[in-house]
C-alpha cells in the first residue's frame, strides 16, 4: 500500500511542476516578457501551494477521500488550464485575472497533496523515513517533470495536449488509489463516477485539442478556417460560412467570395472597357487571380502578366478547387504569365510597354507598403504604360479613410497622369475607392462584356458622383520622403476600428 | 519543489532551448570582432620588411592608400590627364579591400559612414563625380536632381528619449517645462544665428564656412575661435539648455568623434555653418536635411569611384619607403619587395602613417586620431519593429550614437531580416588610452555594451539577434582639437616636391568631400606639372 502511495508522490509532483510550467510558457507566449512571466507564475504558484498546505489542517477525518477528491479536482483544472486560456486569451476583459485564478487554485490543491498523504501515511513509515522519502521523491519527480517538458512535451505534444496528458495522469491516480483503498472508503460510487466522468472529459480534451484550436482561431475570424499557412510573406487564411468563403493576409479581409465580383468588376471594367482592341495587361498584385478573371473576358486580350509577391498565393490559387472555381482558373490560362516578384523592383527594371495596367495592392497601412502609393512609384508606371494606354488602382475607402484616398489622388497627379475618381459599394468593405490614371481625358465606356453582375452602363454614371461627405479634400502627395499617406491611413481607419 | 531554477530555460523549442543552452555555456552572441589590418601597418614600425627588391616597376603616378582620397586622385587623373595610359598610374592599398574607412567588406552594410550630405552648389567637382555615377540625374522635366531612391526615405530620425521614440533628433519629448522653454528659445535663436552665418561671407569674399574647408574666409576673427573649445564658444554665446548642449556635443561627436568640450569651436561651427545645398525641384523638404544614403552606406560611393578608374589597383601591398623619385612595397601575397620608380608619388595616407614612411622621429604629434566601434547588429526584422525604427534611431544620452536600419531605402515589401549598424565614437577617454583599451577587447565585451546601449530602444532585441560583427577602429579619424585647425594642422612636411600628400586628415575634418577634395587636388597638382 505504501509502495503504491510513493509512486502517486512521484506522478502528482511531476502534474504538479508540469501545470506550472504550462501556466508560465502560455503567460510569456501570450504576454510576452518571458522573464516576468515565469517569475510571477512560479511565485504565485508556489505561494498558493504554500496556502494549500495550511488549509490541509482544517481536514480532519476522511483524509483518504480528500486526497482522492483532490486529485479528480486538480487534474480536471489543471487538465483544461491550458485550453481554456489558451481560448478564452482573446476574449476576455482580463486574461491576467484568469490566469492568475488558474494559478492559485491548481497551487493550492496541489499544496494540499503532500500534507495529506504523509497524514495518511504517517501509521506505516517511521516519520523521519517518511519525510525523507516522500520529498526526495517529490524532487525527483520535479525534476523529471522539468526535463521533459522544454525537450519533449511541449516539442512533441504542443502545450494543450502536455496539458491534458496530465490531468489524465492526475485524474488516474486518483482513480488509482480509490482502488487500492476501496476498502477503506466510505463514498465509492460518488467519487468512482466523478473521476470516471472528469476522465471522460480529459480524453476528449486530448483528442479535441486540434479541433480546439482551429475553433479558437476561428473565433478571431468569425467563422470556421478551412485553410491557413503562413508563408514567406505573410499569413493567408480562408474561412468558409453560410456558402461563401473568405480571404484574410496577416488578419485583414482580401475578399468575401459572395461579393468580391463588386470589387473586382469595377477595379477592371470601367478602365479596361474604355480602351479600343488592348492586347497587353499588366496586373500588379492580385495573387488570387480575381482581376485577371475579369480581364479574360476581353477576347483582344493576347498577353495577361501578374506581378505578385507571394509565391504561396499564386500557387494556391493554381491548385486548390474551391479558389480555381471563384478565379475560374485564370491563372492558369495560356495568356496569363505569373511572375513572383517586388512589384516595385520589378517596375523599376521592367522595358515592355502596356495598354491597361490594373493596380491591386494591400493597403498602405506600413512603410514598405506606402512605398508603393509613393509618387515615385507612379514615375515609373509610367513607363509601363502606352501612350493611348491607361490604370485603375484600388485606393482604400473614400467614406472611412477620406484623406487618404484623396492623397493617392495628388500623388498620382503629382507624377504627371489625369485621374477620374470612382467608387463601388462592396457589402464585405462598405464604400470602396478607385482611380483611374491616364495621359488623356478619360470616356466613359460604351459597352461592357456580358455577364457582368454589377457594372451595367446605366448604374456606371452613380460610381463618378461623390456625395459630399466623400468630397476632395486637399491633401498633399504621397511621396518616399515624407510617407504621409501611411500617417493618413493609420489615423482613419483606428477611428473605424 | 525546486521549480525557480527553470527560469532560466527558454522552453519554446528545441532549437531555442539549444541556442540558449549554447549561449549560456560558452555566455556568447555569434559573430566576429574584424579590424583594420594593424598587424600588418606595425610592420612598419618593425621596420623587417625592408628587404632588397626583387624587381623595379616603373610608371608615372604611384598612389599609396585605397581610401576616398587615393581613388579620388586616380579618378580626376583620368579626367585630368587623359594621355595618361592605363600602366601609367597604379595604387597600392594595405588591407584587402579598398575604400579605408568607407569600405563595406564582409557585410551588406558600412563599417563606416552612411550618407552624404547634398554637396552645395559651388562643390563643382564632387556634383560632377555624382552626376557620373548617376546619382545627380534629371528628371522627367529634364532638371538636375538626386536619384529619388537615394535619397532618405520617411520616417528618417527618431530619438529615444524619456523611454520612447519621437519625431527628429532635437529634443522634446517629456523634458521638464523650464527645460522646455528655455529649449525651445534657445534652439530657435542657435538656428537662426548659424543660418545667418551659413549665408555670411568674410571680408575676403569667401563663406565664413566652407566644404571643403579650405575655401572657407580667412578673416581673423573667425580663425581665433579655432583656440576655443565649442562648448565654451557656446557657452560665452550664452547658450545653457541641457538638450541643446546635448545636441550639440551629439553631432561633433557623430562628424568628428570628438566631444563638444575638446573640440575647436571653429571646426563646431563648420559642422553647422558649412552646408548650403541648393533647393530641389518638387522637393517640399529643406536641402539641408536630405542625405544621400544607401544599404551599403559609402562603400557605394566607393564602388562608383572604383568603376570610374581605369587604373591597376593591388591590395594588400604596404608601402615599406618613400624617397624622392621611388618607393618599396611589400607584396604580402607573394612576400617580395618591388621598387617603383614614379614621377610623381601621392601619399593617399593620414598623417600618423605618413611619418613612418617618411622615417620621421616619432615625436609629439600634432595630429590626435580618434578610436571608434562600428558594428553591425544582424537582426530579425518585422511589422512590430518597422512601426518603431526609422532610417537613424538614436538614444539620448546614448553611449554611443544610435544606429542605421540598413535596409530603409529598400523597395521590397515584406523584410524578414535587416542590418543595424551601430556607431560608437570612443570619446570617454584620451584618444591613447582608449586606443588602447579598444583593441584589447574581446568580442563579449564590446556585445555587453552595445545590447546595455540598444536594449532600452528595442526591448526584445536579444530574442532578434543574429550575430553581432565588429570592427573597432584604431586611428578612425583625425581629432580637430582647439588650436588644430589653424596651426598644427599646417604643420605638415613636405618630403620631396615630387610626394604629394592627399588626405582628409590635411583638412582636420573626417568626411567624404574632404577626403574626395584632396585627391582631386593631388591630381590638379600632377596635372600642372607634368605639363610644366
């Protein structure tokens, strides 16, 4: 019997290490400052187990049920602790609050553990032998517990499932010890389902722990992710719902499948339809692929090049069915060339000339990205472009970020070209903004290809009215010297979000 | 349980775990501490290279020095004596590289400095060599400008002060409001009284301050600040403001490596009252705050300067004697002596290493040189950081000066990794002393100081870190210390007339238009002789 007990000692004392060190890893990766973390984690830890201890006094009969109560508890809570910060990290008013009230309450049951059982114990060992014992034991196992968790546990297993696996053991030796002591309890079948239940429980955290974690980055998006990787570049995410999907880059909206035909019709038709017969189009970003789909219904069209930088993107919207189905394999059409490359740089070395060129860049919500909003990147689109030719470029919202819009407006000018403003209604992004670039005064296209699903030649006219809250305002060019627009941006859209 | 000793251990991955555990057993950052090649210049005080001569070379110019004032002189002797054939002219550097202090070896960033300042208009030759190297270019109107893409980008200085960043490199951001104001005031009236004398000419007819500097006014009453040091000129002017002393002090010894209170007023005031660059077109920005820059800093300019010149250039040969009409190099590939024969010998070398050539008793000397630390600090970049950094980030009251994000001018859209490189002038104490101090140091050590440095400005930059290089400077640049600029400075010797002396020691000043104007100056002097 007392054999059996020592071995608990060793399996609880490593559980006990093992949900301290989760709490202060999950603390310095979701805070960060991994220094603090650990060192508040493993003060407060300590101190509740200190607490725990003190309490075990008040436990006056029965010590054999407390224990085993004890561990059913502490396994059930230490089992779910990384879950549920790990989950809840986003969503609740205080992360530190719960974490901390984690950290007290597996301290302080853990702290009851050892006092109990040497209380237990303490008919069958000389006392001195039993302290000997039971803390060189309770060492041992700390420091097992400390080994395999940076080399194996967290490696192997990942954080959610260490945290499960032992609760699970926790759990067990509860169970365990019920067992061997079944004689001697008094509540059997209570505390037999309780820890057979609380079992239950842990596995299916195990084996969920996957679908877990997709649930919790699924809360962050707002629906179910059926696709993620994180690429060279940046982090591409798909999410499906209620028929349509999405696409995220690094946590901001590309494209809702059920409206991006909005977006992409007028970002290309009302430049692209205007010009006689083109043959040469040039796209600058746009991986997904959607710009060139609407480009493709020009049967004059022979050459289609997509500069985007992300070779991740492409790629997917190459190959993966449900995307080639929304871009109707563009991309893979025998006019389309994909190049992977800077957009700028690119530019910069490029010679061949263009009849349209269709401009579909993230925002410019950095520096790198203001770059290429910057005057001098127009300069040189400019030898991109035909004489006769013209651009369209996706230029934020006039509604939310309305100087920046008009900023992209000067700089444009700024670089030598005509603009025509205009702007489309995109449910997924609210009131969206365009321009169109170009050496001569611009004519409203005459006719447009078939089966366009929002541009008709009659609701064309609404896209050139601005209403006066979307108006000019004078604001100065974007160039590389002075990154206003990224200032502009930043400023609008925290209002908005 | 025994738990706090675990504090210690990374816990993210293996991989972490194992970088940890490497750095906690052998306590280091990767990386090297490189170095000019003093162990070979010592030779020369050694003096046991000078062995008979295999083989005699004979040509009409030899250049000894690599740096900007040796290739300035070889590129103004083809413009200047175009008869002059390709084996006319050679140049014999020490190191393996050329460029001295502007060189770029090993590392995608400078070991030395960054930018160049906008040349002012009458700066005829150095706007040629630039309009050369398509750095001054027209634009789609056809007028003169710089090179868009090399001109510094926005967000360009940020200074670390009161524990965050602010906008520009004067100081605002949380002082004390009598500080405030007196700050204020005083930065206003400083400002306006160097504009003033920016645009101020002696009686002479010449600027009061000049670059190069030796086109600057003569007047007396300008050459007697030189006995002062900055500080105490400023102060006599009556300027007291912490921040502004600070700022001052701060770019003497960001140009010359020199603290404002050792340093000549005259050579201060230059560093202020020097520069008037032209306005450019469709630039809403003062001149005065544009720089030229690049990822390499100016090794580029170094690299242009090379292209240009079609003459032989051989490294890591040393130039063990100088006489009249020859010279011996050591050649250490092949470990032989040569003798040239030349018509002309242009010493492209600062001073201290020109006594020994010139077998000069090593008295007192009245060129001081500065020791300083360049390092540069490869880093993993992301979106966190590109939100904080600008193109020059400097920390207040900082040991050193701050540092260079090298990738600013880059045209990419996503950087994963970049390159800081990090100045520190050694100015703590006397140029000897620190000299000495430097050089026996340890890469751990210089690391020490320069994560305790950088550290407040980038809080996680130890997890960021991938190497950190190295490269302290024994002799970076000659010190314009008071009484320096106007009378020890022309204590120089003429050796021959035939050995011309060509580098920016000779100005007081360490910057790139002095070192490009002395070479230019060399080869105007070879060009009037040899058709004399």
């Amino acid at each position: 019997m007392g054999k059996a007990l020592l071995i608990s000692v060793a399996l609880i004392s490593t559980c006990g290490l093992v949900y301290e060190l989760i709490a202060g890893a999950l603390a310095s990766y979701l805070l960060g400052d991994s220094v603090t973390q650990f060192s508040l984690i493993i003060g407060t830890y300590l101190f509740s187990m200190g607490i725990g201890s003190y309490l075990s006094k008040y436990f006056k009969k029965g010590l054999l049920e407390r224990f085993i109560q004890v561990e059913l508890l502490v396994g059930l809570i230490g089992g779910f602790s990384a879950a549920v910060l790990f989950i809840s990290f986003e969503h609740v008013h205080s992360f530190r609050l719960l974490l901390f009230t984690f950290v007290v309450i597996t301290g302080a049951l853990v702290g009851l553990e050892i006092p109990l059982l040497m209380r237990i114990l303490k008919d069958e060992y000389d006392f001195s032998d039993l302290v000997s014992k039971i803390f060189s034991i309770d060492y041992v196992g700390a420091l097992f517990a400390s080994l395999l968790f940076p080399l194996v546990l967290v490696p192997y297993l990942g954080l959610l499932r260490t945290s499960f696996l032992f609760g699970g053991l926790n759990v067990a030796v509860g169970l365990w010890t019920l067992y061997l002591f079944r004689d001697r309890i008094s509540n059997k079948t209570t505390l037999s389902t309780m820890g057979s239940l609380f079992f239950a429980l842990i596995i299916a955290g195990f084996l969920g722990s996957q679908k877990m974690l997709h649930f919790a980055e699924g809360l962050k998006y707002g629906a179910p992710i059926v696709y993620k990787k994180q690429s060279k570049y940046q982090r591409l995410v798909i999410t499906q719902q209620n028929g349509g999907f999405r696409l995220f880059l690094n946590g901001n909206l590309q494209f809702d499948s059920r409206d991006e035909y909005r977006y992409h019709e007028a970002l290309i038709h009302p430049g692209l339809a205007t010009l006689q017969s083109p043959r040469h189009v040039l796209v600058l970003g746009g991986g997904d692929g959607l710009a060139v789909r609407e480009i493709l219904k020009y049967p004059s069209i022979e050459s289609i090049t997509l500069v985007d930088l992300d070779p991740a993107m492409t790629k997917i919207f190459t190959t993966n069915p449900m995307l080639v189905e929304l871009n109707k394999a563009s991309l893979k059409h025998p006019k389309v060339k994909v190049i992977n490359d800077d957009a700028f740089i690119w530019l910069r070395h490029n010679k061949k000339k263009f009849d349209f060129v269709a401009i579909d860049f993230p925002d410019p919500s950095n520096y790198s990205l203001g770059k290429l909003y910057s005057k001098s990147f127009f300069l040189e689109l400019k030898r991109a472009l035909k004489k006769e030719g013209l651009f369209s470029i996706q230029s934020t919202s006039p509604y939310f970020a309305r100087e920046s819009y008009w900023c992209v407006a000067s700089t444009i000018e700024e670089a030598g070209f005509l603009i025509t403003p205009y702007h489309a209604y995109v449910p997924s992004f609210g009131e969206w903004g365009y321009f169109i670039g170009s050496f001569g005064p611009y004519r409203k296209p005459e006719n447009f290809p078939e089966e366009l699903k929002f541009l008709t030649k009659a609701s064309l006219e609404s896209l050139f009215e601005f209403p006066p809250d979307m108006k000019r305002l004078p604001v100065p060019a974007q160039k590389l010297n002075n990154q206003i627009l990224v200032h502009l941006f930043e400023k609008e859209w925290s209002r908005v979000n | 349980m025994g738990a706090t000793g675990l504090i210690g251990l990374g816990l993210l991955s293996k991989r972490a775990l194992l970088d940890r555990l490497n750095q906690l057993t052998s306590g280091s950052i990767p990386g090297s501490v490189y170095g000019a090649n003093f162990k070979r210049g010592h030779h020369l005080l050694l003096k046991n290279l000078h062995s008979k001569p295999s083989r005699t070379k004979r040509v009409k110019v030899a250049i000894v020095g690599g740096g900007v004032s040796g290739l300035s002189c070889a590129y103004h002797l083809k413009k200047y004596c175009p008869h002059f054939k390709e084996e006319d002219v050679i140049l014999f550097e020490l190191e393996d590289h050329l460029g001295g202090n502007a060189h770029s070896q090993g590392t995608t960033a400078p070991w030395g400095a960054h930018y160049l300042p906008l040349p002012n208009p009458e700066n005829h030759e150095l706007l040629e060599f630039l309009r050369d190297s398509k750095i001054l270019i027209k634009n789609s109107k056809g007028v003169e400008t710089f090179d868009p893409f090399m001109m510094v980008a926005a967000p360009q200085e940020r200074l670390f002060i009161h524990g965050r960043f602010q906008e520009g490199l004067l100081p605002k951001q949380g002082l004390p409001k009598e500080e405030r104001k007196t700050s204020e005031s005083e930065f206003k009236r400083f400002f306006s009284w160097t504009k003033e004398l920016t645009h101020t000419k002696g009686r002479d007819g010449r600027y009061l301050f000049d670059i190069p500097m030796e086109r600057s006014s003569q007047d007396s009453q300008w050459r007697e600040i030189d006995n002062l040091s900055f500080k105490e000129y400023l102060t006599q002017k009556g300027f007291k403001s912490e921040s502004l002393h600070w700022y001052t002090n701060y770019c003497c010894r960001d140009d010359y490596g020199t603290t404002s209170s050792e340093i000549s007023a005259w050579a201060g005031m230059h560093y202020f009252c020097a520069r008037r660059p032209k306005p450019l077109p469709g630039l809403d920005q003062n001149p005065n705050e544009v720089f030229l820059t690049w990822p390499e800093g100016n090794a580029f300019l170094v690299k242009k300067l090379k292209e240009k010149t079609p003459y032989q250039s051989l490294s890591k040969m040393m130039c063990t004697e100088v006489a009249q009409d020859h010279l011996k190099v050591f050649d250490f590939e092949k470990k032989e002596t040569i003798q040239v024969k030349a018509d002309h010998i242009v010493l492209a070398v600062p001073q201290f290493i020109q006594k020994h050539l010139a077998k000069i008793s090593p008295k007192e000397s009245a060129f001081q040189y500065t020791p300083w630390m360049v390092a540069n600090l490869k880093i993993k970049w992301d979106e966190d950081l590109a939100k904080v950094l600008a193109w020059d980030n400097v920390n207040y009251h900082g040991k050193g000066l701050g540092f260079i994000v090298s990738h600013h001018q880059s045209l990419k859209a996503t950087h994963r990794e970049t390159t800081l490189t990090y100045y520190w002038p050694l100015t703590h104490s006397a140029p000897h002393d620190a000299r000495k101090w430097a050089l026996g140091r340890e890469h751990r050590n210089w690391t020490e100081d320069i994560l305790k440095d950088l550290e407040p400005m980038i809080f996680d930059l130890r997890d960021r870190l991938i190497k950190i290089d190295v490269w302290p400077w024994g002799h970076a640049m000659v010190s314009p210390t008071p009484g320096f600029m106007f009378q020890k400075r022309l204590s120089t010797f003429e050796l021959a007339p035939s050995v011309i002396s060509a580098h920016s020691d000779m100005s007081g000043l360490s910057l790139f238009e002095e070192a490009f104007y002395r070479g230019e100056q060399a080869a105007l002097q070879i060009k009037e002789r040899s058709s004399s």
